[in-house]
C-alpha cells in the first residue's frame, strides 16, 4: 500500500485500517519510523468525511510545528490553541495542548460534538509527575463518540494500557500496534573525561583501576565531531544555563564554511524580522552564535526567538545545538549526533540518573531517514564518578513502564462536582491508578494467601508457656541496651575533670549497674536460661515475628492502594467546604469562578474576591503573577 508517494511499513498500513474501522488505535514506535504519517491520514480520511481532528501535543514547541507543517498542506483548514497563540480556532483541524483539550472537556464539551478523532501525541506523557494526570483525564472524560489516535516511541507496557482504554472506554474497539525496528540504526557510545571515547567496559575497567582497551582519543568530543563528519548535534543539558553557557563557549570555534555562514546570517535575519525580534538584545546575542554554527534552544526564550531557532535547525545550516530535553518531545528536528552533557539530572526534588525512557526518547533524535546511515548517541561521563551499573540500566536496561499519576486539581474536582455531585468518587475508580492498584492489589492477596498458608513453625516451649521467650528476648533486649549506656557513661567520665560533673556521672553509674544486677537476675530466673531449647525458641520467635511484620506490611499497602484517592477527594472537599468553595447547594460563586481556571485556581480565585487584581500598577501584577506561576 502505498500513501503520499511512500510505500507503507506494515505497521502503518494495520494502523491505517484501523482508523478506516473508526477503532482507538494505540501505535508504538521508534523516532523517525514513520507515526506522523498515520496522523495524516486520519487527518485527510475523515476532513473528508467533514469530521474534525483535534492533534494535542505535550509541548508548545511541538504544537508550533504541526501547525507549520500542517498548514502547508491543509491551508486555512487548520487551526492552533495554546497558551501563546490562537489562530483559526473553530478550523476543522485543531492542534492544542492536551491541557487546553481537557480544559475544554470541562469547560463546554458540546463544542467537541463534530470531533471524530483525537490524536494524544507522546502519549507516554501520562507517566510524567507533574502533567500525567491530564492524560488520563482526556481519555476518562472524553465524550464516548471520539477515538483516540495515541503516539509514543517509548511505552513498555502497551497492553496493560490498552486493556485499561477498553475497560473505561467500552464503546471504543481498541487496538494495538506495535513496531520495534528502527529505520536508521543507533551507536551507543561513552565520552569519557578526560581519555576520550570510549565503551561501557572501558568505563569499568578505569573504576577498577586497570587500563581500558581501544579508547579513540579526543580532548573535545564536538570538535572530533566536526572532524569525522557527524554533525548536526543536538547537544542536551539540564539546565537552561548550562544550554547558554555552553553555547557560549563553543562559538569561540567556527563550524561553518564562509558560504554556510552568509546563508545561515541571511536566514536569521529574514526570520528575525518576520518574527518582529530583529531589535530585541536575546536575538542580537542569538546572532553571534548562529555565525558560528551554534545555538541554544529552552522554553525560557521568547517564543518567536525558539521558533527562529527551530526553523534553522530544520533548514540543516545550523550544526550544534544547545538544548534542554523538552526538545526531545515529538519535534521532527533530526540531527546526525546526540550528546548527553550528562545522564543525571535535577527533577525538582532530587539529582538523579537518568530513567531509560528518558534516554531513549532523547538519543532517539540521532539519525536522519534517507541521510544517515547511522545514529550516533554519546553520553559525557566522569571516570571515578560514574556508576558503570546505572548506566548499563540506562543505556541497555528495559524502558520503564507507563504508571498512573492520576491527581485531581482543585478545579477538576469542582469540575466534577458540578457534574457528578459525590459520584465523583465512582468516577475516580475508572482512573489507570485504580486499574494498576487492582493487578497489584491482586499480587498482594495472593502473597497474603501464601502466607496464612505457610506459617513460620510455633514454638514449642517444654513448658507449654510460649510467651516465656518474647519476655526472655526483651530482658536480654535491655540489658544490652544498659550496656551500651554504661560504656558511653564510662568514657563521658574519663574525659570530664571537674568535681562536680564526676559526682554525677558516678551517681548515674551506680543506678545504672543497681539496675544491670536486677536485669541479670532476672534472666537466671527465667525458665529459658538454662533451658535446651532456648536458642531455637528465639530463633522460630524472630521468624513468627518477621512473619507478622511482613502481614502487616501487606494490610497496610492493600488498604493504602483502596483507599488512596478517596482520602485524597476528601480532604480537598473540606478544603474547597471551608474556604467556601462549596456548600450544601453545590458551588458558591467562589467555586464558579475557580472552576474556569486551570492552574493555581485556588490562590487565584481568592486574590481576586480579595480585590488585589483591581488595584495596584501594573508591575505589581506583573510581581504578583510571577510569585504565584514560579
């Protein structure tokens, strides 16, 4: 089959079928393989058909880019909503963050009634802390005639997925497609500080001390780069600093030809201006690197500036650039070479390693289809530093699966309020956390069963009396206990000189040693002491209390896993009850206007009736807005 003058993969020809069926369709495959393609027919197939398309994408970047490409294709048939820009909103096509989708499920779902199709674009966002709930509201609470089209390069676990989609989406067919060959190849491959280029084994055998075997030496990884011909890189850093400063630093070296450079200026200058930034000073410093080859690209830019920056890297003059890994979201911007300035990262709460879907889906971007015959990925590392076993895990170790962050904002519980009044939580039940909960809540019964049915051996007192040996363990307990006390009293006083704090010390030795007598008669009183089988009893006594530990562990975790969202909606129902939010009615006005916000609604909603938005200069607004978003 073919479809635009391509030869379609078998992957994509099953999926295109599927969306000639009107099923859900959930396709998985590497970067560069060809989903956007699917996206495209769907788009195509059912225009024709005057159906609608919503394509929702994780990132402005990359929702920026679809319309790009999209509008040369379709025209004025397309249209875009995000947070920056709207254009065209009530076009056939609409391409949105997948907040402002499920913004608008909330807000007036009628508008979605001619919609036949929603693509969810990365749909491994779902995993994401901090925005994965979004997903999974889309999906919940999508009016029951639209089919999904998701995409992603890296979920593990597609059919538990799936099979959770046809559990809250029964009207749905869904199916799953699967493809796991990549159309250009990738090389893995270490930069190792300091010696050069280098493998996994050569990073373990530096930790152990020993000399690694076939290392290419390079004293600066972008220019061996240049020298060997595997530019354009995408060079990823965690910061948008670092982004900057390296940036910086790598201009002092020109990666460009004198005829590159005239185009490359020429191309800036024609798009700065287009874009109205040609005076602003983030554009003029811009131009100096871009003479150089180089750029940085994060979401701290002006939005028209990323998109001068993206559209040079797509005309392919540009050779390094500088980016943090919201790059690596779905934008069609290959490049030769990925490098990783490191595989830790800072998440927000702690520096970590990178997960493998992480690194994946960055060192995805290497290697252009029809260019390249490869990809190159290199991951800068330190040789004393690195932990050879985590980044085996990173670069070899299975892509982690997708898990629920199911987290109810405050608007969407007004929201659903609204809607559903306390049948809420019914509605909460049908989230993939509780799909997940129940296979592990399942896993915890069977564990319990194991246990009840495979009990530690009793113990078998001589003297029918098995509680002697839980008092004879405490008593043992204490007195070492004492001990340690004695021993820390007795060095306290070798080293104190003065008269005073010797008495007492002495005073609290003596009570101490009274007390470690009284302990020790106790325990030759004890039928164990001299009993036979006091070892065993103490041993079968750790056993059956572990035992006990374990089962509790278990009742703690299944009651945690049945009850977690419905403590979770209580008590922001109290909060939203006592900040007047709600009463017995249903929403205050309060609750109204909190409702149509999506994001800090409580602390918005509440300088408002406040009276602080309708005074005050501006840059005081400006302050304020700023304090609450950052």
């Amino acid at each position: 089959m073919r479809y635009k003058g391509y030869e379609l993969d078998p992957f994509q020809e099953k999926a295109i079928e599927a969306i000639d069926h009107k099923h859900t369709v959930i396709v998985a495959a590497p970067t560069g393989a060809g989903k956007t393609l699917i996206a495209e027919y769907a788009i195509e197939r059912y225009l024709q058909e005057g159906r609608r398309i919503i394509y929702t994408a994780p990132i402005k970047a990359l929702s920026n880019q679809k319309f790009r490409d999209f509008s040369a294709a379709y025209g004025d048939r397309i249209g875009i909503l995000t947070g920056d820009v709207v254009i065209n909103p009530l076009a056939p096509v609409l391409i949105m963050t997948t907040e402002i989708f499920r913004n608008t499920l909330f807000d007036d779902p009628t508008r979605l009634a001619e919609v036949e199709y929603v693509i969810l674009d990365e749909i491994h966002y779902i995993n994401d802390i901090e925005r994965g709930t979004v997903w999974e509201e889309s999906i919940l609470f999508a009016p029951p005639h639209i089919n999904f089209l998701c995409l992603s390069a890296t979920i593990s676990n597609l059919e538990e997925f799936a099979a959770w989609m046809r559990s809250v989406r029964p009207q749905n067919t869904v199916e799953v497609i699967c493809e796991t060959q990549r159309p250009v190849p990738l090389e893995h491959h270490l930069y190792i500080l300091g010696y050069g280029i280098g493998t996994l084994e050569d990073l373990r055998r530096l930790r152990r001390g020993e000399e690694p075997e076939g290392i290419i030496p390079a004293k600066d990884l972008l220019r061996w780069l240049a020298k060997e011909g595997r530019l354009p890189c995408l060079y990823f850093c965690f910061s948008r600093r670092l982004c900057e400063e390296q940036a910086e630093f790598y201009a002092q070296w020109q990666f460009l030809h004198r005829s590159q450079r005239r185009e490359i200026l020429a191309l800036f200058d024609e798009l700065a201006e287009r874009f109205y930034v040609t005076h602003e000073p983030s554009a003029q410093r811009m131009r100096k690197l871009v003479a150089r080859g180089v750029a940085y690209h994060h979401a701290g830019m002006l939005p028209t500036l990323k998109e001068v920056v993206e559209r040079l890297f797509t005309s392919g003059l540009l050779q390094v650039l500088f980016t943090t890994e919201t790059f690596a979201v779905g934008v069609n911007m290959p490049a030769c070479t990925v490098v990783f300035d490191s595989l830790e990262k800072y998440d927000g709460v702690e520096r970590r390693y990178l997960k493998a879907m992480e690194y994946h889906q960055m060192a995805g971007r290497a290697g252009r289809r029809g260019i390249d015959p490869v990809g190159y990925v290199y991951a800068i590392v330190h040789p004393h530093l690195a932990e050879p076993r985590r980044i085996a895990r990173i670069l070899k170790g299975p892509v982690e699966p997708v898990a629920s962050q199911f987290n109810l904002s405050y608007s969407s519980i007004l929201n659903l309020y609204q809607r559903y009044g306390l049948g809420l939580y019914q509605v909460c039940e049908r989230s993939l956390f509780r799909y997940q909960s129940l296979k592990r809540l399942q896993g915890l019964e069977r564990k319990q069963k194991e246990m009840e049915a495979k009990p530690p051996p009793p113990i078998e007192c001589i003297y029918q009396r098995p509680e002697l040996i839980y008092e004879y363990e405490q008593l043992q307990k204490e007195q070492e206990e004492r001990r340690a006390e004695e021993q820390r009293l007795q060095k306290e006083r070798r080293r104190k000189r003065g008269a005073k704090s010797q008495r007492r010390l002495e005073s609290l030795l003596q009570g101490l040693q009274s007390l470690l007598r009284r302990l020790e008669d106790d325990l030759e009183r004890s039928p164990c002491h001299h009993c036979f089988k006091q070892r065993e009893c103490l041993r079968r006594m750790l056993a059956l209390r572990s035992h006990a530990a374990r089962q509790a562990e278990l009742r703690k975790e299944r009651e945690r896993l049945l009850s977690y969202h419905r403590i979770q909606i209580e008590r922001r129902l109290q909060i939203l009850r006592e900040f007047g939010y709600l009463d017995e009615e249903g929403l205050t006005v309060k609750g109204k206007v909190a409702a149509e916000l999506h994001g800090f609604e409580v602390p918005l909603t509440e300088l408002l009736f406040a009276g602080l938005f309708h005074e005050g200069q501006e840059s005081h607004l400006n302050a304020l807005v700023v304090a609450l978003c950052y």
